[in-house]
C-alpha cells in the first residue's frame, strides 16, 4: 500500500510540472527547496538505516519530482531576469 501511496503522490506533482513548463509560475521555490532537501535526507535514511527496497523507490520517486519541479521554477525565475 505504501508503494501505491507514493506512486499515487508522484503523479500529483505533474500538474504543477505542466504549469511550470508554461511559464505559470504555480510553484513556491522556497517550499520546494525545503520539501527536496528534507526528501533528500529521507531517501539517505533509507538507502543506509532502512534499507527498504521498497521505500527507497517511493521516497526516491518523490525527490525527483521535487527536483523536476524545483529545476524548473528557478528556470522560470532566471528567465524573468
């Protein structure tokens, strides 16, 4: 089940990667920055305490959509300058 929950998760951050790739500045660098490094220390967590195949896909899954997104806001506000 928790697989499912974090596949599930994943897909939600698409809308938000549509928005971005058009330009519509949907997403709040600030959170996104947080949101990537405390998933970032979560994957570390399991990739070396847990070890957990299975959490190590999700949580992984959920730092590249966080880093997808955060890529392409500071891409939209790089532009903006």
């Amino acid at each position: 089940m928790y697989s499912i929950g974090g596949i599930v998760t994943f897909f939600w951050f698409i809308p938000t990667m549509k928005d971005l790739r058009h330009k519509k500045p949907s997403a709040n660098s600030m959170t996104y920055w947080i949101w990537t490094l405390t998933t970032f220390f979560t994957s570390l967590y399991g990739i070396f305490v847990l070890q957990n195949t299975i959490f190590i896909i999700v949580i992984n899954l959920q730092l590249l959509a966080c880093l997808i997104v955060l890529i392409l806001r500071l891409r939209l506000n790089i532009r903006k300058k």
